[in-house]
C-alpha cells in the first residue's frame, strides 16, 4: 500500500505547486479549475491511504494531514520505522 500513498502524496504537492504558481503569476481560471479538484482528490486519497495503512503510527495519520507535503512526510515516517 506505500506506493499508491507514494503516488498521491506525489500529484498532491505537484498540484498545489502549480496552482500555487498560477496564483502568483498569470491566473488562469481554467488550470485552477482543473487542479483544484485534482489537489483535493489527492489531499483526500492521502489522508485515507494513511489511515488504512497498518504502518502508520498516529504520528504518521497526524502529519498526512498537513496539505501538499504531508503525505511525503507521513510515507518517510513510515519508511522509517
């Protein structure tokens, strides 16, 4: 179950990224349109992926809850133990 959490963590921050720099420079409504509900999705499968996870402490499940690097952080936390 590490690599679909690995994977949703992934497009999690990729997409907060580019809707992030999309606010700072040109503002497209179309690509926030498109990556809003993609981050969202990704937020979410990361938060559920984690709890299911038999690997993942509380410390784990409480820094998966941390949007954009969050599930990174909560895949090295379990990696780790």
């Amino acid at each position: 179950m590490n690599r679909p959490l690995r994977l949703a963590a992934a497009v999690e921050l990729l997409s907060l990224l580019v809707l992030v720099i999309n606010l700072a420079t040109v503002h497209v409504r179309a690509v926030a349109s498109l990556c809003g509900p993609v981050h969202g999705c990704a937020y979410l499968a990361v938060l559920i992926l984690t709890a299911w996870s038999p690997a993942a402490d509380r410390t784990a499940k409480l820094l998966a809850a941390i949007p954009g690097v969050g599930g990174l952080l909560a895949t090295r936390r379990m990696n780790r133990d």
